[in-house]
C-alpha cells in the first residue's frame, strides 16, 4: 500500500511483512502509551490491542496525543481504536476497557501477543502485569517514570534490573525480585535526577471512570508533552527493531 511505502523501502518486504503479521499488546494508553499505539499504527502493525479503563480529561490534553477537545469524557481504548483505523483500515485493532490487576490478566493477555508493551503508570497494576506476562514468557518492554523529567539525552533502553536513577523503576524491580524475577524485562528509563514534589490527588469535574475506584488515586507529577512522547515512541521503535532483527 502506498500509505507504507516509505517504511517498506527501509525495512524491505520480508521486515515489513513481519510488523504486518504482529500483534502487540498496548496496556496503559495515557501520554506514553497513546504515542507508542501511535508509532506502531503508522509503521503497519497489523493488530494492535489496547487495554485502559480509564477515560479522557481535561487534564490529559497538556500530554496525551488523543486527548482533544471533542474527546473528552470517552473511552481512551475507544479514541484510540478510532485514529487507528483512520490512520491504517486493515489493522485489527480489539479495544478493552479494563482494568489491569491479577482476574483480569487471562482476557488481557489472551492471546499471547508477540509483544507486550507496558505504560502504567500506576506502581501494583505495573507489578502485577509484568509478573504475569513473565509467567507466560510474554516478551515484555516497559515504560519507567517519564515525569518530571527535561532531558531527552538520558532516557535510556536496557533490561529492568539494570536501570538506575529512576524511583519507580527502584520500586519495581524490587518488587520483581521479590517475586523470584532477576531480569529479562526490557524497559525505557531516564537516567535524570528528579525531585518529586507532590501536590495532593488530581481531580477532575468530568464523569467518574466506571473503573475509578480501582487502585490508588494517583498524585499529580508535572510533565511535559516532549518526554512522555518521545518515551512512547521509543518504545514502538525499540518494538520494531526486536520484530524484524533477525530477518
């Protein structure tokens, strides 16, 4: 198709072949999540699945690439589905408004995708889901903090246990070895130095989430569209690289 042409020059026809026959698991479509959905929709992926509960706010539109103002109140799998398909018609693309804990992970993780990619951003849902698609040898790359950070030089790409400075990557992987896991999770970090300063929980005058009483309310962290972004499509490329390396 003329829309992929330019990444089935570079790619050639067998690398490109392969993103068109993959299916890659999205949890988490927030301002990481929305622009790795968006990078693997334009490179050709040929099923994408999307897992959120949650829906669009106001609040989102400083950083999230599907946040509009005539999104706002619906379905982020829903918005997201719908760009999909205006940008690729043949992607298959499953929107699951759910969320991410232990009960929910067999209809998440069914069928096993080829990859899994991880942008919650909420630290037990983060846990749980890695664990499990570890248990199922599900190829895995996860996104650490993207707040509060300014840099783009030092976000980094390496396997979990091997990533430093980042506060919620501390928390994770402790939390992995506590369940028996040493590695073999890829992730995407930033090596920059922060300093949190929390305001209390955010709130917000749309309608509640149907799943808004799930887990903890989350602290509002400061962050600007670049970072969030660039984590996001950096996760697609670093994907897209893994899909086609050994062709």
């Amino acid at each position: 198709m003329e829309r992929f042409m330019r990444t089935r020059c570079f790619l050639g026809d067998k690398k490109f072949t392969l993103l068109q026959q993959a299916m890659i698991t999205i949890v988490g479509i927030g301002a990481v999540g929305g622009y790795a959905a968006e990078g693997l929709a334009r490179a050709g992926i040929g099923r994408l699945r999307l897992v959120d509960f949650d829906t669009i706010q106001p609040s989102n539109i400083n950083r999230q690439i599907l946040a509009l103002e005539n999104t706002i109140g619906q379905a982020k799998v829903a918005v997201a589905k719908e760009r999909i398909n205006l940008i690729n018609p043949k992607c298959k693309v499953d929107a699951l408004q759910l969320f991410a804990a232990d009960e929910t992970l067999n209809e998440i993780l069914s069928p096993a995708p080829d990859i899994l990619i991880d942008a919650i951003d909420s630290l037990n849902p983060k846990v749980q889901l890695l664990v499990g698609a570890h248990e199922r040898k599900i190829t895995t790359f996860s996104s650490m903090g993207a707040a509060l950070r300014t840099d783009p030089t030092k976000i980094r790409t390496d396997d979990i246990m091997a990533s430093n400075h980042c506060p919620l990557a501390k928390h994770v992987r402790n939390r992995l070895r506590r369940r028996g896991i040493e590695g073999g999770i890829h992730c995407i970090y930033s090596t920059e130095r922060v300093e949190f300063n929390y305001r209390g929980p955010e709130k917000s005058k749309q309608p509640a989430s149907p799943y808004e009483n799930r887990g903890r309310r989350r602290n509002v962290l400061g962050s600007l569209p670049t970072i969030t972004g660039i984590f996001g499509l950096t996760l697609a490329n670093e994907v897209i690289l893994h899909l086609t390396k050994n062709v």
